[in-house]
C-alpha cells in the first residue's frame, strides 16, 4: 500500500515536523520545499523519507537547526565555509548563493563548504549555477556510517560519495549529470527496502561480502550485526572516481574523511567542494553555447536503441518527473509513511 499526496500538502505536513524539531518557520519551509522537489523529480531516495532521519540527528545533537554557513576565509574567486551542522538545504543553498555572486564578479569562484549536515540531491545547487548562466562541478563526500565497498573490498568504507556537473545551454534546458559513485543511492535501497523489494544483481554485496538482490543489508543490521555495503558504478573507475570525491569534498575542505570503524550516530555529515565558472568571463560564449548544442543535436540524431525510449540528456528525466508528480501527485510507500509519523510522535512526546 502507498499514500498518494500532493506537493503542497507534502510542504506543509514536513514543514510542521521541522518546526516541532526546532527550525524556524522559514528554515522549516526551505528545507520541506527542497526535499519535496527530490519527491517531485523521481529521486525518493533524497526526499521527504529523509525526515526520520533528520528528526533523529536533531534529537541526538548532530544536526543544529537555525545555523547558516561561517566564513573562514573569503579572497573573491576563492571561499572556505564552515557549515557548523547546519541544515544542508540551508547550508549549501547560502554556500552557492555567495559562490554564484563571487563568480559573476571574478569569472570563476572556487568554494569549500565543510561540515554540512546532509545536503540533499546536489543537482539543486547545480540548477541554481545553470540558472544564472554558470558552469558548476561539485564532489562531495558523505560522513556516515560507511555503506560503500572499495573496488576488490569486502566491506564498507566510505560513502555514497556523489559528483554533480551543470553546464547551461543557452536557449536550451540546461544539462544536469548529478550521480552517487555508488552503483545506486543508499537512500533508494532504503526506499526498496520499505517496499519489500529486491534489487538487480551488481549492486551489493552482504555482511560475508557475497553479492546479495536484498537491499535490506545496508539498510538494517543483519543477523550478526553487521551490514552489507554498496558496490561502486563501473568498478574500479567508480572507485576512483569516489576516492577523488572524499579527497576533494572531504580532505581539502577541512571537512574530514572517514577512517573508523562505523557507529550508529544518525547524521549525516557533507563536505562540498564546488568550482564555479562563467563562460562569458572566458570569452567563450558564443562558441561554447554553438558548439554544446550542436553536439547535442548530433547525440539525438542517434536512432533509437531497441526496447529504448531514445537518448536523453542529464537532467531531462527529472524535469519529465516533475510534470507528471506535479499533476499526479507523490506517491510515498506504506513503510515510509509510517516512519514519517513516527518521527513526528517523537517530538510530540512530553
């Protein structure tokens, strides 16, 4: 069984449990818009199943409502900030918002956002550079308990460690690649998981390190306590490509990598290392914005594959989603619904 909402409603409902945990009415109401939009854009995984979550992290300390970015070092094309576990949603979104005006002054503008509490789905802070005619690139790396095995590993070590690229098309809507490093998200299996479903082959591996279809491994303790990992997308170039994410998001911003063994603490902490750059400060507009929609008028001259529905570029199956959600409504699974409640009852709590 499922509820079927509407977005508005959703808004609403997740903006009165973020007020119950302690946000400011307009803190409540960004960070519910945000995870909704994750909703309305196909990617369940990073919307409202989040609240649990966040609920739990306030109530142990590990997430701060009402706290914005700190900045420790600001030289215009250069910026370092201290999100102080401050809401991701609010963090990130002030991190860009200073990032965007930075580079629209310099020409580029290189920010390193630490200690975020759990940003979201990146592509919104790419769709805000490209809405302003910027080129974003985004690592980020994830403080959590480690779900996501080393290529050749047999356990988890890191995080789901996504990179998120925004390049603007002129006329066009903009291109949007915005990927975990793991082969799928932790929050989808988290999402099969409340479902009852199981989960193509290639994507985990079990607590004894065996490839397993049962996403409940990294979603709940197994048998001997112990939790199955993710596997990274393409193997070792995954791998690589996750590594260069904790380095880059974790180590040079100052927000930390992950070297211990796992506790069951609820935050999630991001480290977030975005270059920002605008193409007409590079005297490449013109040229740039020609020769990108030629390239991807030359991709959909590709015929279709079969039993395919033809190429799309990033960015393209979350605007579709939103037009279908936005009229259909949000479908939200049983178990997750229930989770949201109960969360709610936390706080209700004398």
């Amino acid at each position: 069984m499922s509820h079927t909402i509407s977005a508005s409603d959703l808004r609403t409902q997740v903006s009165r449990i973020l007020e119950q945990a302690g946000s400011a009415p307009a803190e409540a109401a960004q960070v519910a818009d945000n995870l909704v939009m994750a909703n309305l854009s196909g990617h369940d995984s990073h919307g409202v199943g989040m609240v649990p979550r966040y609920v739990d992290a306030v109530l142990e300390g590990g997430l701060s409502p009402n706290t914005g970015v700190k900045v420790l070092l600001d030289t215009g094309p250069l910026l370092n900030l201290d999100g102080q576990r401050g809401y991701g949603q609010i963090t990130g979104v002030q991190a860009m918002q200073m990032g965007i005006e930075r580079a629209q002054q310099h020409g580029v503008c290189t920010v390193a956002l630490s200690r975020s509490h759990h940003l979201g789905r990146i592509g919104h802070f790419a769709e805000m550079a490209v809405a302003q005619g910027l080129v974003s690139v985004h690592f980020v790396n994830v403080l959590s308990r480690p779900v996501v095995a080393p290529f050749g590993g047999g356990d988890g070590r890191f995080g789901t460690n996504p990179c998120c690229i925004g390049v603007p098309m002129g006329s066009r809507e903009p291109f949007v690649l915005d990927f975990a490093t793991s082969r799928v998200a932790q929050g989808k299996m988290r999402v099969a998981h409340n479902k009852g479903e199981q989960v193509p082959p290639g994507y985990l591996i079990d607590e004894h390190g065996h490839p397993t279809t049962n996403p409940g491994v990294v979603v709940v303790p197994q048998s001997n306590g112990l939790f199955g990992a993710l596997m990274t997308f393409g193997e070792h170039k995954g791998f690589g490509m996750a590594v260069a994410c904790e380095l880059l998001g974790g180590a040079l911003t100052g927000s930390g990598t992950w070297h211990r063994e796992a506790d069951q603490q609820r935050a999630v902490l991001n480290g977030m290392l975005t270059m920002l750059i605008d193409p007409s400060r590079l005297g490449t507009q013109a040229l740039f914005e020609q020769e990108a929609l030629a390239f991807a008028d030359w991709l959909r001259q590709s015929p279709d594959a079969p039993g395919s529905r033809g190429v799309q570029l990033a960015g393209e199956a979350e605007r579709a989603a939103r037009a279908d959600r936005a009229q259909t409504g949000i479908c939200i699974d049983e178990a997750t619904w229930a989770e949201i409640q109960a969360a709610e009852h936390k706080l209700q709590r004398p």
